[in-house]
C-alpha cells in the first residue's frame, strides 16, 4: 500500500546514495511488512522499488482483529541502527473472557549504501539484494549468519570504510563479525571479552562501545574504543 500524506512526512531517510538520491523506508501493520523508496531531489520523481512481507505473521495478524492494546517500544533512527529487541511487539486480545498475549517479530531488513550500490539485508528471504542507485534489483547473495542462536538481529556499518558487521552474543563475551558483501559469509571474528555491550558504533575500523562492570563495583557506564584488525 502507497504510503499517505501523513507517512511522508514522518518517515525517516535510511540513507542518501552518492548520486544524490534518497533512500526510504515505510512499514506496513505490526511491522510485518515495509517497502523501500528512492527519490530524485532534482525532479522530486519517487519510485518503490521494493516490497518485503512476513506472510505467515501477516495471516496470524489479520485472523486476530480484536486486540485490545497494542504496544512499541521503539527506538528511532536509521534501519542499520534499530535493535530487534526495541521493536518487538505485543498485541493482547480477550478471547472467552481469557487474555492472550501474541508476539509479532518485526522485519528487520536494513537498508545501506556501499560505494555505488544499494543493500538491502533481507533476513526474511535469507538474502542480501543488491540494487543501482535506480532501485532495479543486480543480483542477490544468499545468507545464513542470521539463523544463528546467537545472532543479536542488528548490523553495523563502518562509517569510513561502509564495511558492514553484525554482533553475536554468548554467555560471557561478543563476538562483532564482518559480512564479506561478496558471498554472504563471515570473516574471522573479533571477540570483545564482555558481554552485555551497547550503543554501538564502528569507524574507521574501530569500534566504540559503552559498557558496565556491576561485578566489580563499576555501575557506571565507560566509554570503550578497540580496533577491530
């Protein structure tokens, strides 16, 4: 559905590529669905060049009309910067006098420029496309890192290089791993030897990060910068 009046106004640009034109995103109900749009500032001419649905929610989602609440929490900013975790949602409905909670898992599939090229990281379908600056689709790479327990459902992008890493989270360290954007594999991981991380940021091949030791009697958060090679 072409997004209204309103919707233009309020949706944030996910990035502006090099030929100047802007990218933009918009989501559907619930989060299950969004479609991605390109616009020429020089003749104001906007294209959707692409749908992305989670279908199976979108039916469970449409069979259960009589919620009563619906809740986000949500954090602003670019798709490359919204943590999973911040957009779940809940919908609860009363059924035979019986609350029920549903639990919807938002798409999240973020939009990045790399050098001349636009990548939209499409965890849904297993597979990163890769389009022109005109939203006409190149080719896609197939990915699998993101079926991992314990992927964290977010990507980073290196501001200076435009090299793109996602987090994974064990039991007592993380692991921050590029994404090769030529065949979907992982390179070789960098281990940060704490666990429960945030506010991340990658430059310049370093990462920056806020972290609190509780156990050894530092609650306050510190600011940490590490070099990723």
């Amino acid at each position: 559905t072409k997004p209204d009046a309103v919707n233009r106004l309020i949706k944030p640009c996910a990035a502006i590529g090099p030929s100047g034109k802007y990218y933009y995103y918009y989501y559907g109900p619930a989060r299950l669905s969004v479609e991605y749009i390109v616009i020429n500032p020089y003749d104001n001419k906007e294209n959707t060049f692409r749908q992305i649905k989670d279908t199976l929610q979108l039916l469970l989602y449409k069979d259960n009309p009589d919620f009563v609440k619906t809740q986000y929490l949500e954090t602003r900013g670019s798709m490359a910067d919204i943590d999973i975790g911040d957009l779940r949602e809940k919908v609860r409905y009363n059924k035979n006098k019986e609350e029920k909670t549903i639990h919807y898992n938002p798409i999240y599939a973020p939009l990045m420029i790399y050098e001349d090229q636009v990548l939209i990281f499409n965890h849904i379908q297993d597979k990163i496309e890769i389009y022109n600056s005109n939203g006409i689709l190149i080719k896609n790479i197939p990915i699998t890192y993101h079926k991992k327990e314990e992927w964290q459902n977010i990507l980073y992008q290196d501001t200076k290089t435009q090299k793109v890493y996602t987090h994974f989270k064990y039991e007592w360290y993380s692991e921050i791993t590029e994404i090769d954007l030529e065949t979907g594999k992982l390179k070789a991981p960098f281990k940060i030897t704490f666990r429960n991380i945030q506010k991340i940021q990658i430059n310049n091949e370093y990462i920056y990060f806020l972290y609190s030791d509780i156990e050894k009697g530092m609650p306050s958060k510190c600011l940490y910068q590490q070099k990723l090679y």
